[in-house]
C-alpha cells in the first residue's frame, strides 16, 4: 500500500511540474552512446533542468541492487566524492549525504537528501523520489549546502531483460557559482553519470 501511494504523490508531483514547465520546451542537448540528455528552463530559476535516458543490458533486480548500494556512488555519479546513508526511516524512504566536487575555486557541494522508494505494481517499474532536508547532518567546513533538489531515477524493466533507465533533476547549488558552469554540469552529470552506471552495472557480478 505505502508503494501505491508513493507512486501515485509522484506522478501528481511530475504532472504539476510538467503543466507549470509547459511553456519551456525540452532541448536536446546530447544523443551518443546510446544516451539521450535534455536540457530545459525553469520558471523564475536561472539552471537548467535537465533528463536523461539510457537502455541497460541488465536485469531490474541486478540494477536496483546496485543502484542502492549508496557507498559506491562516487564510483559512478560524476564529480561525487563522497556519499553515504544517514538514516532509514522506512523499507521505502532513507536519509543520505552526498559531496560533490566542483572544479577549482568553486567550492564542494554538499546536501542531505531523501530518496522515497515506490513501485508499480503492474509494470514493476521503480522509481526514487529525491529532495532535500534539514536538520539531519550539521553543515561542514569547507563546503557549501544544496539548498534544494528535486531528482526522480526511474527503472523500468523491458520484456527482453534489460532496464530502461530515466533521470531527471532540478536543483539550487547555493551559494556564489558561475552560471555557465553550472548549466555545463547540466549536462555533463546526467551523461556521464549514466554512462558510468551502466559501465559498473555491465561489469559487477553478484553471488547467487
């Protein structure tokens, strides 16, 4: 019941968003290696909003194993040094902190966000809700706080094995930042981070 009622907040989430976005179209910004990455604007937000699209030769369950499997993240997700869980609240929802590095002299991104787990039930589709808290993990000297995110990965499995991959995220760095280099990482993260996935996930052998 708690997965049916996350899947559908999340679809509502994602309707509201698309309706207040409508007069922004997405923009192709890169189509290689069998990823797609859009980019588009976002009412009274100087970033980019961006999504992204990707096949994996894997099955669901080896894909989520992995994918939530949080301490390797650095591994995979572009620029992230460091990550983490806090808390489990829930079977379905958990606390995590996560660093991400900025090329010299922007300083390192940090944020503690929840991810809300909710499932399907006909497709077996998964989908991962992401925004930000506060007052679970005090700020660190030398990095500066995300101060909002709203990220969704989803995982659809195919009838063939794989697992359609899709990401897509909006979100305020905080503090002083170049634009262009933000709108840059706009693009680059959701690349390269699902190439990097995909490479891991493709390479990784579980124990039966």
């Amino acid at each position: 019941m708690k997965f049916i009622v996350c899947g559908f907040l999340m679809l509502a989430s994602l309707f509201l968003e698309e309706a207040s976005a409508a007069e922004y179209p997405w923009k192709l910004r890169i189509n290689k290696e069998e990823i797609t990455v859009y980019t588009r604007k976002v009412e009274a937000s100087p970033i980019l909003e961006y999504k992204a699209n990707m096949i994996v030769g894997a099955k669901l369950d080896k894909v989520i194993r992995f994918f939530e499997d949080v301490k390797k993240m650095p591994q995979w997700y572009y620029q992230c040094i460091q990550a983490g869980p806090l808390a489990s609240e829930s079977a379905e929802k958990q606390i995590i902190y996560f660093v991400l590095h900025l090329p010299w002299p922007v300083a390192e991104r940090d944020c503690v966000f929840s991810w809300v787990k909710s499932l399907d039930p006909v497709s077996r589709e998964v989908s991962y809700t992401l925004s930000v808290v506060s007052g679970k993990f005090p700020e660190q000297k030398g990095k500066i706080r995300v101060l909002d995110l709203n990220s969704i990965w989803r995982f659809t499995p195919l009838k063939d094995g794989r697992t359609e991959v899709y990401f897509q995220q909006h979100s305020n760095p905080g503090g002083s930042i170049p634009l262009f280099l933000v709108n840059k990482l706009s693009v680059e993260i959701p690349f390269y981070s699902l190439k990097n996935l995909r490479k891991m996930i493709n390479e990784i052998e579980y124990e039966k």
